[in-house]
C-alpha cells in the first residue's frame, strides 16, 4: 500500500489498519495534542489525539523523512555514543 492509498480511507480505517499493522515507534506532545508516530507498510503515519478528550484530530502519511524532525530532538542516543 502507498501512503496516497492510505490516504484514501476514511480516518476510522485507517486508524484500525494502524492497529493492526502499524508499528508504534515514539509519542511526542503539542500543546493541545498527543501525536503517535507509526511505521507502516513503507511510510510513517502519524496520530493527533486531543489531551482533552483523546478524540482524534487528524491521521497524516508521509514518505519524506523531514516530516521525523519533531521526533529527533527526543532520541537518546547516549547509549550509542558510550560503547
């Protein structure tokens, strides 16, 4: 499946095919928002659920790795660097 596939379904299928088959990779916060980041079928997906409610807001595919850019700041790579 490509991410204009993915794109295609509606919010609540894409949210169970995430389920299903995504792979959770980390959580971030805004400031109204939780926003999951998924590896799935060759992409990323990210999930914006509302603090307040945990209503979802919105699902995003994307292929272009600027889009990990608010994730990277939160990687601890010390145990990397150590060995």
């Amino acid at each position: 499946m490509t991410v204009l596939e993915f794109s295609s379904y509606s919010i609540e299928a894409q949210y169970q095919m995430l389920k299903r088959k995504g792979v959770f990779l980390m959580t971030r916060s805004t400031q109204f928002a939780w926003v999951v980041l998924f590896a799935f079928e060759g992409f990323y997906v990210e999930v914006a659920q509302a603090q307040c409610n945990g209503k979802i807001k919105f699902i995003r595919g994307f292929t272009d790795i600027r889009g990990l850019n608010p994730y990277l700041s939160q990687i601890n790579i010390t145990p990397i660097i150590n060995d």
